[in-house]
C-alpha cells in the first residue's frame, strides 16, 4: 500500500516537471526552448511512424539539433515565447532638467 502511494506521488511529480514527447501536445512541445511550430510538427509527424522512447531519438528528426536535445534534458522551458517590448519615452515628454530660464 505505501509503495502505491509512493510512486503515484513519484508520477504526479514527475508530470509536473517533464513533458512526455510520445504524447505531449504541438502547444506542450512548443513550450520547449528552440522548438516552434514547425519543430513541434516534425516531432508529431517523426512519432507515428517512430516511438521516442527517450530524448535521444530525437536527433533523427529534421531540425533537432544537440541544443534542443540539452534543453529538454534540463527541462529549460521558454514560458513566454513573447520577447520583452522595450519601454519607449513619450516623443511628447519635455525636458526640464537642463533648461534655462529667460531673464
């Protein structure tokens, strides 16, 4: 009974913290940093005909290269694939710092 628990907690974890790349969604694997839709669509295709059965067979498909095999090893994910806007000043802003004040 505990070695049930156990390793349903072991299992609940691990879901957590991993993507399973037999069944992970196209959404799923394009949270992995380096892989986009077009990766993501080269995995699914690559499994019905192939199952991974660990990261490594990934490297038979096109475009997967050592870089996203290391980031899905480490369990890098890119949760916001938006980059960062830089923040603009407003063309309108006056500067009052250094000017001068008539006489």
């Amino acid at each position: 009974m505990v070695k049930k628990i156990f390793m349903t907690l072991l299992f609940t974890a691990s879901m957590l913290f991993a993507i399973n790349l037999q069944t992970a969604s196209k959404e799923e694997l394009m949270s992995i940093k380096g892989i986009g839709e077009k990766k993501a669509e080269a995995i699914i295709a690559y499994r019905k005909k192939h199952p991974i059965k660990n990261v490594e067979d990934l490297k038979n498909v096109k475009g997967i290269g050592k870089s996203i095999i290391n980031n899905i090893k480490n369990g890098i994910k890119n949760k916001n694939r938006l980059s960062k806007k830089k923040t603009k000043k407003n063309p309108t802003e006056k500067i009052t710092k250094n000017t001068k004040k008539s006489s």
